[in-house]
C-alpha cells in the first residue's frame, strides 16, 4: 500500500478532528447507504411487476402470430406444418378472432371471441384450459354439442353470468334480407370461466370451440391466423423473422414484444426515470462527502504543506483525499447494497405490504432482485462519490506549502 493510502486511511481514524467534521462525514455514509438501498428496493419492485405482467400477457398470448395480410387463412393445416418444423417452436395452433356482442338475460356487452382447437391450444395458450370446450368434459350441466363458451371474470359479471347460463353470441357476419343486413346469432352456454388476473382480457375474452366460430362468423374451413409457442421468449423475434422470411409475401408474422411494445417501453422509461430521481438522493450524499473533504483540506493545512516540503507531489496529495473520499462513499454503498438484499428478501418471503385487490391486479409486492441492476447502482453510486472527490482533492493539490507555512 502506498503512502497516500496510509496517510489517508490515518486521516479518517484520526480521533483529532473535529466533532463537526466526523458528524458531516457519518451523514455522507448515511445519505449514501439510504439512497443506493432505496434505488435497489424500488427498482426490484419495478422488475418484479414487469416480470409478473409479463407472465400474466403471455399466460394468455401467444409468443408469435401469424395472419394473412388480405384475408383469412384457408391453407393453414400446410403453414402450420412448416411451422412446426422450424427449430425452437414448441407448439402451434389456429385461431379465429372477432369482435363481437355477447347479450345474457340480465346485461349486454361487446367481447372478443377467439376459437381455438381443444387439442392444440393447451400447447400454446399457458393459462387456458380448452378442455371445457369439448362436450361432455365440462364437468358441469351438460352442454349440447360443442356450444359451449368460457368467459373471462369480468366478462362474466358484466353479463350476470355463471357456469350453465345461456348467452347469446352476436357477429357482424350475418346475411343480406329483404330486410337488409341480418348479424348472425348464435346461443352458447357457458362452460366455464377463467381468470387472468389481467383486467384487460378478464373483461373482454370469450373463447368457443374453432368449430363454432368458424360457422358464427361464415369462414367455412378457413382460420384468422395461427398462434405460435416457442421454447425460449427471448428468441421469439429471431424465430418470427424466420417464419416472415420462409412464408413469403401475404404473411404478417409479429412477435409478443411487438405486440406489447408501447407496455413494456413505458414500463422501460419509467424504470429510468424511477432510477435518476432516486439517485438525486446519492448526489445530496455525494455534497456532503465534497464538504467534509473541503474542511479536511482546510483542517490539514500545515500537513499538507510538510508532505509537499518533504516531496510530495500534486498527484500524491491527490490520491489522499480521493481514498478519504471513496472510503466514505464505498463504506455507504456496501451498507446500502447490504440493506436492499436484506429488505428485498424480507419482502419476498414476508408480505408486509397488502395491495388492494378490487383496484391492482395484484395483492402483494412483486420482488425480483437482479444482479445487473445492484451492479449499475452500486457502479452509479461509486461514480458520483469519485466526483465529488475531485474538486477538494484538486485544491489540496494546488496549495502553496509557503503559504501554509507563513500564514500557519
């Protein structure tokens, strides 16, 4: 260890200075500690909600889509088996989907009814049970033919509707009369109900046998798009450019990251900004640990001058209150480090914070504690306490020991 580090590891054992000095010294510790632990909590919480809806969206969604550009898909048994063969795919299956009016004896309300295949979607489609849609396996009151439907939650109570009820389904695809344009109606009975935990598909979702829908909408044997699972989500943008690049032109092929785009970057840019106001609290602490170094230097006059009398250079006397510096700022930062994994693991494994069911999608805190999020903090952290080292250790380094020696 060189003398610069002894001289200053001396300084801040030093039981001589002044009360005033140690009090603005433990306050930078404690500014330091605070602002790095409270970074890593938020940021944790902000990870563990974008993983949690990220879970939830694609319980629901797909990995990838593909849909004609023009028209409905009639040829979708031979994509579908193209599909399949590419590497990385896990499972496929077709789709229908439209917009559409779903009336119960007690209310009204517009849905998107999506049909799927019993057999294929459960591959697909995480947090969906299709086996309610084949007759006799609703394990309920028994539903005639495949016209069965499952509601989402929300769904569900807008219409006043339970398991057994009967609903009506009307489409916009319907028939020219004399009468003029006639929608489509067809009546289903609920089979089930499902629950996202998303709002957003709770209270909009129906879904019905591929079957049915075909028939309600007037789409023969044709299908909307085809719904894809891959094995690793991250790779479900590289796997959509091979699908779009095999399939050709007349193919519009989009991965769940595009799908949600506008989600997850609001949730990107507020993770950013949650990250720079809370790092003001690390810029306070940084003031401080400037000011403690400005009286250091005041404090330390005549030895400083001795050091340069006997050699020193400016670069020297530099590097000691840097290290004072940085020993203050580094000792806040480890605490802080220490006190976030703490508290995170407190709130992963203990529920101190309740949220309201009836207004979040959740009820507890999310937690997910990501290394390489610790790291940019504690890298941040460390970064500012060096800047703020500078100026002081720079006017330390620019002081005539003649003065120090005439004026002392």
């Amino acid at each position: 260890m060189g003398y610069e580090y002894f001289i200053g590891f001396r300084y801040l054992k030093s039981k001589q200075r002044p009360t005033f000095i140690a009090l603005i010294a433990l306050l930078s510790v404690a500014g330091v500690t605070v602002g790095v632990m409270a970074l890593i909590v938020v940021i944790a919480v902000m990870a563990g909600f974008e993983s949690d809806l990220k879970s939830r969206i694609l319980g629901v969604e797909s990995h990838v889509v593909v849909m004609g550009q023009a028209q409905a898909m009639t040829d979708y048994r031979k994509v579908l088996k193209q599909v399949e063969q590419i590497p990385g795919v896990v499972g496929a299956t077709p789709f229908v989907f439209s917009q559409v009016m779903i009336r119960s004896p007690y209310g009204v309300s517009g849905a998107v009814l999506r049909g799927v295949d019993p057999d294929l979607a459960g591959k697909v489609i995480k947090d969906f049970d299709a086996t309610s849609l084949v007759p006799d396996r609703t394990g309920g009151p028994p539903v005639s033919g495949p016209a069965a439907v499952v509601l989402g939650k929300e769904l569900a109570k807008k219409l006043a509707a339970v398991k057994g009820s009967q609903i009506q389904v009307i489409a916009p695809a319907g028939i020219l009369s004399p009468m003029g344009h006639l929608p489509a109606m067809k009546s289903f009975q609920v089979a089930g109900l499902f629950s996202s935990g998303m709002f957003e598909y709770d209270g909009s979702l129906a879904f019905v046998h591929l079957e049915q829908a075909q028939r309600l909408l007037r789409m023969s044997d044709a299908v909307s798009g085809i719904e894809i699972k891959v094995a690793d989500i991250y790779q479900a943008p590289k796997i959509a450019g091979h699908i779009e690049a095999m399939l050709g032109p007349g193919f519009w092929v989009r991965d769940w990251t595009k799908m949600n785009q506008n989600l997850f970057a609001a949730l990107k840019l507020e993770k950013t900004v949650m990250f720079i106001i809370l790092a003001l609290i690390i810029l306070v602490a940084a003031f401080n640990i400037a000011s403690t170094l400005i009286m250091m230097v005041m404090q330390k006059t005549r030895d400083i001058a001795i050091l340069k009398a006997m050699g020193a250079t400016d670069r020297s006397i530099r590097r000691i209150f840097v290290f004072n510096g940085m020993a203050i700022g580094t000792l806040g930062t480890v605490l802080g480090v220490s006190l976030g994994f703490v508290l995170c693991t407190l709130l992963q494994h203990y529920q101190f914070i309740e949220l309201p069911g009836d207004v979040y999608y959740i009820t507890t805190l999310p937690v997910k504690l990501q290394w390489l999020d610790v790291l940019a903090i504690a890298s941040s952290a460390l970064v500012i306490c060096f800047l703020s080292t500078l100026y002081p250790a720079r006017q330390a380094a620019r002081f005539n020991p003649v003065d120090a020696f005439r004026y002392g």
